[in-house]
C-alpha cells in the first residue's frame, strides 16, 4: 500500500499492510539541543528521511491570519522582556530572546474584541478572498514583525493552484489545516474576556463562531473543489489538564451545529478525515463533536488524563493519533519502551490509532532515547513482537559525540534572569 492508502484505509478501520511510520515532530528548539548532542546539519536538514517517517504532503498556503495587520508598537522593554501589541492587536508580554524557540513564552494582557463593534471592526480584516490568503502578498507588502516564533505571524507558501497535479496524484496523503471556531474566537477576544462573553454576550459569540464557519467555507471552496485532500486539521487547544475549556452545554450551543455543516461541507469535498486538534483533556469534547462534527482527535495527551484504550473502546469509529507520553520518553530505554508497548498493544486491538508522540517533542527529551522509539515503532508498524522486540539502533550509531544535554533550568534562567526583568510582567 503506499501511505495514502494506508492513511485512507486506516481511517475507516480497514486491513492494512503495515502501520505507519509516524514518531512527533520536534521543535525548532529541540533540534537546537540535539545538535548539541551529535545530530549533524546534514541528518537535521534531512530528518524525515534520516528517521524514515512516512511523507505526506501539504495542500499549499492557507493564511487565515488578520490582512492588514495591526501595527505593530513597542510599549515598554526592560531587559530581556518586552511588552508590546502584535500584529493581531493583542497587547502582549514576550521574552525578546526566546530559551525554547518553538515552545514560545508568551503572556497576553488584552485582546481587541470586547464588543460587538470591535468585532465589526475586525471582520474588516478578516476577508476570506484577500490576497496573500492562498498566495502570496509581494514582498515589499509584507510588514517587519517583532513576533518571536511562528504563530500569529504572516508567512510565504506554495499557493495551491501550483500543488493541483502533485496532490491528486501523490502517494503520500495530503493535508491541510486551518483554526476552528473556539480557537479563533479566542485569538479575537483572549481567553478569560471568551470565557465571560459565553454568559454576558452569548450573540456576539455566535456571531463570531458563525462568521469563522463562514470564512471558511469561503476560503476552501474551490481548493478542495480541485485538490484532493485527505485530512483536514481544525485547530482549537479547546482544553487543558482534567476538562475543556468551555462546558460541553455551550459546545452543543455554540459550535456543535457549525461543525456539523463544516464536516458535511468537507465530506462533499471529499474528506476523508475531519480532525480537531485539541490539546489537554478530550474526553469532554469527544462525545459532543464525534462523530457528526469530527472523525478524529489529537494529540491525546496523557498528562492531561486522557486514555487512547479508552477512548476506542467508548467510540469504535474514531481515529486518533498521538498518546505516547512524551514524559516517559526523558529517561532510559526500558522506560521509553514500556509506554510505547502500552499504546502499541492499543492500537492493535481497536484499530483506527497510530501511536506518536502526544504533541510537540521537547527539548528535554534526549536525542537517542527519541531515535530508540523511532526504531521500535518501526519495529512494531512492521509487526514485531510487542514482548521481545528490540530495535537495533542504527540510527544512533550515526550520531557525533554528546557535547551538552539541556537543561531547561538554564533556559529558563537565560529568558528571565536579568534583575528586575520580570518586573514589568
């Protein structure tokens, strides 16, 4: 089978040949470590194939970020902190050098939307047929940004309309993401100020979740008209350690009715796999969104209580990815591999779950416990037996000599140690 077709067939709970060869992507700052522990420039620019992972593919660029952008402005900096308004209008406090870049620390103060004329105003910015959305704006267009990693920035892609041919004849399954309605209402409103608006202002939050349903719809339209895609990623980090962040009274409410037209909306497309992207604790989303608004969920964290054999054996037709806690992953090798085999014996019996790293790998996790678990979940994509199995570490062997490990106590001290620093937070 080539990996589309195991990703496919996977989904509906069909036979495959092998699982897929699926491990959790590092960050920026990971890699940052593991160079310092023998991972050489050329195994990091070539890692998927360094590793073996399974490719996929990208539908192309889907900027849904605010066009114009606000402008940017300085308020107050102090050693290495700074206290500004980003390109969203939100006023923030960020450490100018970032210790984790990709794990950025970040602390919001205010956030536009507090009324339904604020978000008159920002719907302005929010036109799903502006230029530089699937293509890109020129660069002289592009405004400087002081924002200190990836998120909430304007970005240069390959636009679709150049992706047409490659995607429907890929043999890697192809993918596209876009946020969904809780996480962008909170983009507009800020976490705390959604929270109130839910009981205070429940129609201005209808009407920010109705207007995002609608961008959308519009925005997608004619790329999933002429590209195949397979998965769809809505993003919402709609819970956190022990519950979701809204009650599921308010999901039925509030969003539950729009996803069902946004999953009947992606199924006419084509869709196989309608996914929400939530960190923290799922078990109270699941049972509002699946299966009429979502076929899938990610990353199911364990530290936030979440349990993959539970959740298949509560909801056969769910497909879910993740759930190797990254925790147990810090350690040796025989600890590593006990949590692997936990999820692994999981997957097996219930089907429809590729085991992985439960959301971005750390830097804390040592490079060659993080290549030791590339190689036994080869193994057991392949087959292997879950008791005895144990990989061969090749890939460590290839590896240059350990210089330093890191220690996030170091990080932490680089970002916020200057005196007085934190003052200003």
């Amino acid at each position: 089978m080539t990996p589309r077709e195991r990703f496919r067939a996977l989904v509906k709970g069909e036979p495959v040949d092998r699982m897929p060869y699926a491990f959790g992507g590092p960050r920026a700052s990971t890699f940052a470590a593991w160079r310092k522990q023998g991972l050489s420039e050329e195994q990091l620019r070539s890692w998927g194939s360094f590793t073996g992972a399974d490719p996929g593919m990208g539908m192309g660029k889907v900027y849904t970020g605010p066009i114009p952008p606000f402008e940017e402005r300085v308020i107050e900096e102090r050693g290495n902190v700074r206290i500004w308004v980003d390109s969203w209008g939100v006023k923030r406090v960020d450490a100018i050098d970032q210790p984790t870049e990709g794990f950025a620390t970040r602390k919001y103060i205010e956030f536009p939307v507090q009324t339904p004329a604020d978000f008159e105003a920002m719907k302005q910015r929010f036109d799903p047929h502006s230029r530089g959305r699937l293509d890109n704006l020129p660069d002289d267009e592009v405004r400087p940004t002081l924002n200190p990693d990836g998120y909430r920035r304007y970005y240069h892609g390959t636009p679709w309309t150049e992706l047409v041919e490659a995607c429907n004849s890929s043999t890697a399954p192809v993918v596209t993401a876009v946020p969904g309605l809780y996480w962008t209402a909170r983009d507009w409103a800020g976490f705390e100020g959604l929270s109130v608006m839910f009981y205070d202002q429940p129609g201005l939050v209808h009407e920010m979740m109705e207007y995002w349903t609608w961008f959308i719809i519009e925005l997608l339209d004619e790329p999933l008209s002429r590209i195949k895609v397979d998965h769809i990623v809505l993003q919402e980090d709609m819970a956190y350690k022990g519950q979701a962040m809204i009650s599921p009274a308010h999901m039925r409410e509030f969003m539950l009715p729009r996803y069902q037209r946004l999953h009947e909306f992606f199924k006419r497309k084509g869709i196989d796999c309608v996914d929400m992207d939530s960190d923290g604790y799922n078990g109270q989303i699941i049972p509002v969104m699946h299966p009429e608004g979502i076929d899938a969920i990610s990353p199911i964290e364990i530290a936030a209580g979440n349990d993959p054999e539970v959740f298949l054996a509560t909801y056969p037709k769910l497909y879910i990815h993740g759930g190797i806690d990254k925790r147990e992953l810090r350690f040796d090798y025989p600890q590593a591999r006990a949590e692997v085999v936990t999820r692994y014996r999981t997957a097996r019996k219930h089907g429809r779950y590729v085991p992985s790293v439960d959301h971005g790998v750390p830097p804390d996790i040592p490079l060659r416990t993080y290549l030791y678990m590339v190689e036994l979940l080869k193994g057991f994509a392949d087959g292997e037996d879950l008791n005895t199995y144990e990989p061969p570490c090749v890939l460590e062997t290839q590896l240059g000599p350990i210089e330093e490990m890191f220690d996030p106590r170091k990080a932490i001290e680089e970002a916020y140690g200057d005196e007085g620093a934190t003052d200003v937070i």
